[in-house]
C-alpha cells in the first residue's frame, strides 16, 4: 500500500506542446442572435500514455437568442 514504484504504464509526467486553434461565425440582425464556435487543440510530443494516446481536445458549440 505504501511502495515508493509505479507498476502501471502511465509515465509520471511528460511536456506536451499544446496550440489552439478556433472559428467562429455571429449573426446579428433585428434582435435574433445565432453563434456557432469550434475549437480544436492538437497535442504534439504527447507521451504521457504511451504511443497511439494522443492528448488531443475539441469542441463545439452553437448559440441561439433574441434580444429585447
């Protein structure tokens, strides 16, 4: 319960280089409102899980509103 060793395959720690990239459409016209974003974040040098574990992220999202 108190060994100082790591067994899994998980190493300690590992330095990622990590670039965000975005898009974005708004529209605007006699009070409706619509937004569509996306994000993406590609991980380079990612070894933290082994090989074929990428840390790569993304998202998504769409918006819709009107205005008083």
């Amino acid at each position: 319960m108190n060994d100082s060793y790591n067994t899994s395959d998980i190493d300690d720690e590992d330095d990622v280089l990590e670039i965000p990239l975005g898009l974005g459409v708004s529209y605007h016209r006699m009070g409706f409102l619509g937004d569509v974003r996306g994000t993406v974040r590609p991980a380079f040098d990612s070894e933290l899980m082994g090989a074929g574990n990428e840390l790569h992220t993304w998202a998504a999202e769409a918006r819709l509103g009107f205005e008083l």
